[in-house]
C-alpha cells in the first residue's frame, strides 16, 4: 500500500472526503517526523512504538573497489510493532 491508497483507504474507512483524509495522514506523519527529529517517541497503544535508534560509526567496504570505508555514527528512525500489531499479523 502506497500513500495514495492509504488516503483512499482512511477516506473510506472514516467517511471524510479524500482531501481531509489527505491532511489527517499527512499531519500525522509531521507529526511523528518532528518528534522524533526532537529525540522523542511516538506509542499507540495496540499499535507499537516510532524511535530512534543510534547506529555507532563503523568501518565498511567499498564493493567495487573492495577499499576500507569509514562509515560514521548516525541516527535511524525505527518502529517497533505492539503487541496487537504482532498478534493482527499472526
């Protein structure tokens, strides 16, 4: 499911118009894009948790040249499915 059918979706599902649906989706994901940008995180109960997680800076390799990168420390924002997420799935 791609954006555009996740807005169809939401319209459908809570009879608002396509448009209203489109700014509820999109206010959402904002939302959850600045807090996270803040150092915070996003629970919904039932759903699960939006974090983010520290990667530590690494070494790689290059798979063209097979030279040795440096890879630095960086931020990567995660999901962690709640516990009726898992069991909706399974």
């Amino acid at each position: 499911m791609n954006k555009s059918e996740l807005i169809d979706a939401v319209a459908a599902s809570s009879d608002l118009p396509k448009a209203q649906a489109a700014r509820a989706v999109d206010a959402m994901i904002d939302v959850i894009s600045r807090t996270l940008r803040g150092g915070d995180q996003v629970t919904i109960v039932g759903f699960g948790t939006f974090l983010v997680r520290a990667r530590d800076a690494r070494t790689g390799r290059n798979p063209r040249t097979g030279e040795t990168i440096n890879i630095p420390a960086s931020k990567m924002p995660s999901f962690k499915a709640g516990k009726g997420l898992k069991d909706a799935v399974n």
